[in-house]
C-alpha cells in the first residue's frame, strides 16, 4: 500500500491536509492523472493554493 499526504498553504495563510491511501504505486499513479482528479484540482484547490507539499511513502 501506498500513503499519500499533500500538506497545502492556502493563499489566506490556512493549512489544508489530505491524507490518501492506495493500493500500490501504480493506482497512486492512475488517479493524479484521472480527469474527475485533475478537475478538481484545477477548479476548486490550486486556484486558492499558495504552496503544496506532497509526501508518498509505503505502509
């Protein structure tokens, strides 16, 4: 399994963190392209984010 923990600076100073869980390297991989992901990402997080974060470990 693999962990996925993004830590995020939004632009008025406030921390956001997510905290995901995959099966393997490869499903991590599939859904930071997945276009319902990058939608998100693009309209509702990054416009309102003034740093990023990311950590991916294995448990």
């Amino acid at each position: 399994m693999v962990k996925h923990v993004i830590l995020w600076t939004l632009k008025d100073e406030l921390f956001l963190m997510l905290d995901s869980t995959f099966d393997d390297e490869e499903a991590l991989k599939a859904y930071a392209v997945n276009p319902a992901h990058m939608a998100v990402a693009d309209g509702k997080v990054r416009p309102y984010t003034k740093t990023r974060s990311c950590l991916d470990f294995k448990i």
